[in-house]
C-alpha cells in the first residue's frame, strides 16, 4: 500500500534571505508542501508560491499565538490531504532551516 508524505512549515519574514530555498528544495519527493505563511515579506512569499502547493497567509501575533497558528493550520491540512484509500499519510512538521541527509528519500 502507498502512502502520501506531506511536509509541513510555518515560515515568517526573513526567511528568504537565510535557507528556506535549500529546505524546501529537497521537498522535491513530497507529495504535498504545506507552508503557513506568517507575516512572510515579499521574497519569502515568492519563494513558499513557488514550491508550495498548499499555502495559508495566518498573520496573528507570533509570540502570542503560535501554537494556534500551527494547530489551525495542521487541522485545515490534514483535511486537505488525508487520503485514506491510498493508505498512510505521513506528516513531516519541520523547520525552515532543517536538511536532511542527502540519502533521504521517498522510500
């Protein structure tokens, strides 16, 4: 039985300029990017339309509301792209700086 990976990100302003480009590169094996934009600048912006595939602007205080904006976010999602008839759904929640070791794949 297959399964559906998703990743899932929340990014804020300034990611652009530091290695959201190189993170969410290495997505390529993913069947579907989530990103939570949060008070994203332009070029940070431009960077989650061009990989994402799913995308959601939450621009409520970062500090005061965090985990509501990940927790919002992770239930919109997972309606979105639960997909019982094709078997696991498997869900990686990272960060915009992690890479992983080049050998890891979709297997």
């Amino acid at each position: 039985m297959w399964k559906t990976v998703v990743a899932f990100l929340v990014v804020g302003p300034g990611e652009a300029e530091r290695m959201l480009e190189p993170v969410l590169q290495q997505l390529h094996w993913c069947d579907e990017i989530c990103i939570v934009m949060n008070n994203a600048d332009k070029a940070t912006q431009d960077l989650c339309y061009k990989y994402g595939t799913i995308l959601r602007h939450d621009d409520r205080e970062w500090g005061k509301e965090q985990w509501r904006i990940k927790q919002d976010a992770l239930a919109a999602f997972a309606k979105l792209v639960y997909a019982p008839h094709v078997g696991d759904t498997w869900v990686w929640c990272l960060d915009a700086d992690e890479i992983f070791d080049p050998r890891f794949d979709y297997e």
